[in-house]
C-alpha cells in the first residue's frame, strides 16, 4: 500500500458538484484531489440538455424541488445572481431560452472544458478510473483507501469523444491496479446519483432511490389502441395530474405520444409526482376557455357545416390526423347519439390518460433518493455526527431532485459552492 499524499480537502466524485466544490475550495487556497470513479471527470455534464448543458435556469423556483424549504435554506436569496457570477468567473458565457441558461456555444463540451481548465490552472489532482475502498478518522481528518489504475490510462485519440471515452473504459478495464492511501482534513462526497457504496463506507443511512424524470407508462381512457396511433406525434398542452379527484400539479410544455404512454419535458416533469392509477388530463388548446373554444366550434359548423365524430377531416387545420382520429373515437365511446360539439369542448380540454407507472427508467435523467437532508447542516452540508473530521455532502447525493429546466444543475453547483465554503 502506498501513502503518499495528504490535501487540504479530497472531493469523492468529479461531476457538476464535485468539480464545482473542487474549484471553490482551490481558490480560497485549499490543496484539493477529486477522485472520480470514471475514467475523466465531468462526463455526465456531456449529455445535458440534448448535448448543449442546460445549466441553470434565470428564476429558481423552490417549488420546482422536493424539498423546497431546504434547499432555499442553502441557495439562498439570490441563486442567480450567484450562479452567474460563478459562470463568468469560469470564463463561460451564457445565453437563454425560455428561461432555461445554456453556454453562448450551445455546447456541453464547452462548460466541461472550462471547468477541467480551472481545475488544471489551480492544481487540483484529479485521480480518475478510481473508488474509494474504506475510510476512517485519521489525526488530522480522513484516511481514504482508494483502488485506482496502478498507470496513466491510454487509448487512440478519436475525434469523437464518445468513442474516445468508450476507448479510455477499455483501457481502464484492462490496466492493472494498486491500492493507495490519501489523506485529508475534509471530505466532501458529491458522488451523484449512486451514492450506496460510499453512504456504506462513511457509515450513513439512504432514502429509497428511483428514477425520476423520465416517460409516463399510461393509456388513453377506454381506446387501448390509441397509443399505436399517436405513436410519434407531438402537441403543445397543459398536463393537470390528479389523484382521487384531486388536483395535484399542473405542467405545460410538448408532449410526445409514445406506444407506452407519454415522453418530453411535461411528461418527465409529472414522472416526479405519478403514482400508478392517477389520472392526467390533457387540454390541447390551453390558450382558449371552454367557452372560446366552443365558439370557435360553432363558427367551424357555420362554415363547414355539422360535426359528426364518423368524419374526423371536419377537424383538419385545428388537429394533426392522427389525434382527429382518436378524439372522434373518444366522442362515439362517451356520445354515441350525439353530434353536438359541446361535448367535442370537454374531450379537447379533458383528453384523458390513465397512469400505469414511469418507464425508460434506465435512462432517467435524475434519481429521487440519497442520503436525507435531515443528515446534514444548512446551509453548509456538513455532516451532523461527522465532529473532527470534516463531512459534506452535496448534489444529487443527497435527496434532492427537481424538475427539468436547469433546476438539478442549479441544485449540483450552489450546493458545491456551499460545500466548499464552509471550510
């Protein structure tokens, strides 16, 4: 076994948290090491935002977060205006839409880069392909047994970084290794959404963990086939779940029909809140009340003449034909002796899903669960029982998780931040 280091402050994890951790405490003047897992650090980041790094959001709601009430104890009053100055300090310029913070590139690439960049400019070691074996209190903190490649990981540069990085976890898995000790006054645990094993070593306790932020398993009310014909398609609405009668939250944003129910960013937002059995009510025409929309119907049978649910070309121009089809099947099922578009008003502003479940979960962007909030200090996350031997924890590790639109980012960098200025 070979000891041979000793830091001011060792980061476990090298994502959004970790490296924003690791950033602040090298500039108050901390000696800092991150040990990450895999085999570079920041990787994650690579697939945020379809590629472009969603990085934050310009208002921070506390709502949007399940535990709101602790999480504005941490982030504070004013998030973004924290979150900005911590961008341009990186070198990172941003840009918005609809609210949502992106890189001025529009790339993910670019916000890893100026991170690896701070962390190369400050000296930060960065210790990847490793895990943390054991850690115990030590005279002047923690003693960290790592396993870690016993040499520089090496593979063909590539001009595509994912094939670089599936060649660097080739290498990885083909090169010997060595146990080493490293030692720290602080440790600061931002391992993301796994933190099972290194929760084991430090001896804490874990919320139950999901998948959260990922398609809605559902079935239109009484049409089984439906699914199969909407299957692709995309529309504008509002999305209200409900409970027992109960209106839980509502969401608008596009929504994409699927075979099993329903995808994008409303469908992902709601997965956080569905139980099996709740209902989702879809109004595609969330700019109109009922009463505009039934005016806009009744000038369509002046001009087009009457609606009958066997002709679904009557609602060409106001639905894609796919949607035509299923909503006129839907009126026949609830109206079979009616052709009165009243009844066309309560299908378009209450199109109905019944909620099996979530799915795709293997490719859920977040996961619900983690060490307990109850476990750390606000606002500085610092581990209640942890005294003499500095412990924080920050990010996804803990059980913090919120809805899509830059709220997690947002989450994983102040809590960093946070992190690594309490010491």
């Amino acid at each position: 076994m070979n000891t041979n280091a000793f830091y001011d402050v060792l980061v476990i994890g090298g994502g959004a948290s970790g490296l924003a951790a690791a950033v602040t405490a090298a500039r108050a003047g901390k000696s800092v090491c991150i040990v990450e897992r895999d085999v570079a650090c920041g990787l994650k980041l690579l697939a945020t935002g379809n590629g472009r790094c969603n990085l934050s959001n310009e208002s921070i709601d506390f709502q949007r977060y399940n535990h709101p009430a602790f999480v504005e104890s941490v982030m504070g009053p004013q998030p973004e205006q924290e979150l900005g100055s911590f961008f341009s300090s990186l070198g990172i310029m941003t840009t918005s839409e609809e609210g949502r913070l992106y890189p001025r590139s529009l790339r993910a690439e670019s916000v890893r880069d100026a991170l690896l960049n701070a962390c190369n400019h400050l000296g930060i070691t960065l210790i990847c392909g490793a895990n943390v074996v054991s850690a115990h209190k030590a005279p002047e903190g923690w003693a960290l047994q790592i396993d870690r490649p016993a040499r520089a990981l090496k593979a063909k540069k590539h001009d595509d970084r994912k094939t670089e990085v599936r060649s660097l976890r080739k290498a990885l898995a083909d090169t010997p290794r060595k146990n080493e000790t490293l030692q720290a006054k602080a440790v600061i645990i931002a391992t993301g959404g796994s933190p099972a094993d290194i929760a084991k070593t430090f001896n804490l306790s874990l919320t139950p963990q999901r998948p959260v932020l990922c398609p809605v398993s559902a079935l239109v009310f009484g049409d089984q086939t439906a699914l199969k014909t909407l299957d692709g398609l995309r529309v504008r609405a509002r999305l209200t779940l409900t409970r027992n009668h109960e209106e839980l939250w509502r969401e608008d944003g596009e929504v994409l029909f699927r075979t099993f129910g329903i995808s994008g960013v409303a469908a992902f937002n709601l997965s956080r809140r569905v139980q099996r059995g709740d209902t989702i009510l879809l109004d595609v025409f969330p700019d109109l009340s009922k009463d505009e929309l039934l005016d806009m119907l009744n000038q369509r049978v002046e001009l087009l003449g009457g609606f009958s649910p066997r002709n679904p070309r009557w609602l060409d121009g106001m639905l894609a034909p796919q949607f035509s089809h299923v909503v006129c099947t839907a009126f026949e099922q609830r109206h079979p002796s009616s052709n009165d578009v009243i009844h066309l008003v309560s299908i378009l502003k209450h199109f109905k899903l019944l909620v099996e479940g979530t799915t795709e979960e293997r490719s859920a962007q977040v996961t619900r669960g983690g060490v307990p909030i109850e476990s750390v200090s606000a606002p500085n996350l610092c581990v209640s029982n942890a005294a003499g031997a500095p412990l924080y924890i920050c990010g996804e590790a803990l059980d913090i998780d919120a809805d899509c639109g830059g709220f997690n980012l947002a989450w994983a960098w102040i809590s960093g931040i946070r992190a690594a200025s309490s010491l």
